[in-house]
C-alpha cells in the first residue's frame, strides 16, 4: 500500500466535503418534486436535515481550501491558473451566498434565485477544482 500524508488527508477531506455540499444539492433537487407531493412541510424539513449536514461540509470546503492555497507556491503558477483560481474562489463565494439567501428567505423569487446561484456556484467550483488539481 501506498503511505498516507497530510496531502492525502487534505484531499481527501476536501473532496468529500465537496461531495455532501455538491451532491447534496442535486440530490435535493431530484426529492423535492416528491416530497411536496408528501405534504406541505416535507420539503422543509428535509431541506432543516440536509443543512445539518451541507453547512458543516461547506465550512470544511473553505477550511480545507484555504490550507490548500497555502500548499501552492502560487507566484510560480501561470497567469491562467491563477485567473482560473480566482474564478473558483469567485464560485464559491456564490454558492455560498446564494445556498444562505435560500435558505433565510420566503419569497419564491429569492429561493429561485438562491437556489441556482448556489447550484451553479457549486458545478463550476467543483469543476474548476478538478481542472485545477488536473
């Protein structure tokens, strides 16, 4: 087997947070459509049960990340990687953002409007993320 070291480990740990926050969400997406044929509340509080788990994994995204930007020697990292990075820690910010205006809020146009902006937030950071990592 191979040694495990702290790289491993802050990988990992990002990526599994990255995988509740993410995944999450699309799961979410999918039950909705069921659960409010369950009952009014339904949705409600599934969504409660999710945030238990979703808002402790994005903190461990941004912790995570964070002693990820430590690990790279980003002066020696070409300009598009560095464009690249910035945008993804644009995407995050959005879907953190967007996930807490759905999240705090009843009208129908704000949780619309969150929702997406913390769906697409999340895709395009996990996606920038791999071809960071790639």
């Amino acid at each position: 087997m191979l040694p495990v070291d702290d790289t491993d480990i802050r990988l990992f740990l990002h990526v599994l947070a990255a995988t509740i926050w993410v995944g999450g969400q699309l799961t979410l997406a999918g039950l909705v459509p069921v659960m409010r044929r369950l009952g009014p509340d339904a949705t409600r509080q599934l969504a409660r049960q999710y945030d238990r788990i979703a808002w402790p994994a994005f903190a461990l995204v941004v912790v995570t990340g964070v002693w990820n930007l430590f690990e790279v020697n980003l002066g020696a990292r070409s300009t598009e990687y560095q464009v690249t990075l910035m945008v993804k820690l644009l995407l995050v910010a959005v879907t953190g953002i967007g996930a807490a205006v759905h999240r705090a809020t009843s009208s129908r146009t704000l949780l619309v409007v969150g929702g997406a902006a913390a769906a697409v937030g999340a895709l395009g950071a996990l996606f920038l993320g791999v071809q960071l990592h790639g």
